[in-house]
C-alpha cells in the first residue's frame, strides 16, 4: 500500500448502517490489519511476534468496540471513543482487566492509526491525537482501580466518569 490509499479503504467504505455493513466493514478492517502486520514485520522491522502483537491489540478495539459494538467509522473516531474503550468497556467487558492487557491494545491502537497517518487514510494529526489518547496510562490505571474499588451503587457513579453514552 502505498502513500495513495487504495479506493476500497475509502472512507465512505466504513460506514456501518446495518448489519450487512458491519460484516462487510468488518472484512475490510481484517484486511487493513493484515496489512497493518505485514507493515509492521516486512517494512518497520519487527518481529512476526511483534507485529501479532500490535495486529491483535488494534484488532479488539476495532473489530469488536468500534465496528461490532458503537458501529462507528473507524477512519473517523476521535480519542474520547479510546477512552470510552479503555476507560469503560475493556473493564466491564473482560472478566480480569488489568494494565498489562490494555497497555497491549494501547499501543496497537496507536501503532495502527500511525500506519494508517503513513498510508494517507486519516491525517498526521488524526494519529497524533489518538496516539495521545493511549498514552494517557494513568487515567486507564485509575479507572481499572476504582472499578474494583466500586461497592454498593457506585457502578452508576464510575460508569458516568467516562460514559459509554454519547
């Protein structure tokens, strides 16, 4: 792929309105992940472990939260939806969150937006913002401790700190 995006990535290409969209979206962003891993191992170096790596933890965020869960457009998201993700629903979606895995899902989502800033998908700005929004570990690592530090009808109360509500 090179700095001209190919026509099928287009952007319009990634709207979801039904579930004939999301299955085909849903084709779409695995292609773009293989290209993502085949990026990371053949042009940036990294091992066939590391680029898994980075595919697998961009991979649920966009597979399941972004098309599958808020049918968003996965060129257009903005970084309150990676906070929505990791603030919110990587905690209440997995049975043991915890730092080490989201930090995982951080850096493939940072990682797979830089590639696609690289490939003339979204803007250089874009992929800065949103890499901004992953780096911000230690508002994840708060919202993983007050989540097991809920008790009584506080679920209400942290839910609302970072909404899953648009």
């Amino acid at each position: 792929m090179s700095q001209t995006p190919d026509k099928v990535f287009a952007e319009e290409n990634f709207t979801v309105a039904d579930l004939a969209d999301e299955i085909r979206v849903d084709e779409l962003c695995r292609s773009l992940l293989r290209r993502f891993y085949e990026h990371s191992t053949q042009e940036k170096g990294l091992s066939a472990e590391d680029g898994a790596a980075l595919a697998w933890g961009a991979d649920y965020f966009l597979r399941d939260f972004i098309i599958a869960e808020r049918q968003d457009n996965l060129l257009r998201i903005s970084p309150a939806r990676i906070r929505q993700f990791g603030g919110t629903w990587y905690i209440i979606k997995n049975l043991e969150p915890n730092m080490g895995e989201l930090s995982a899902h951080l850096r493939g989502i940072a990682a797979f937006y830089r590639f696609l800033a690289d490939q003339g998908l979204i803007s250089a700005h874009q992929a800065e913002e949103l890499a901004e929004a992953c780096a911000d570990l230690a508002f994840y690592h708060e919202r993983i401790e007050s989540f097991w530090a809920i008790t009584g009808d506080g679920y209400l109360s942290w839910e609302r700190a970072c909404s899953l509500k648009d």
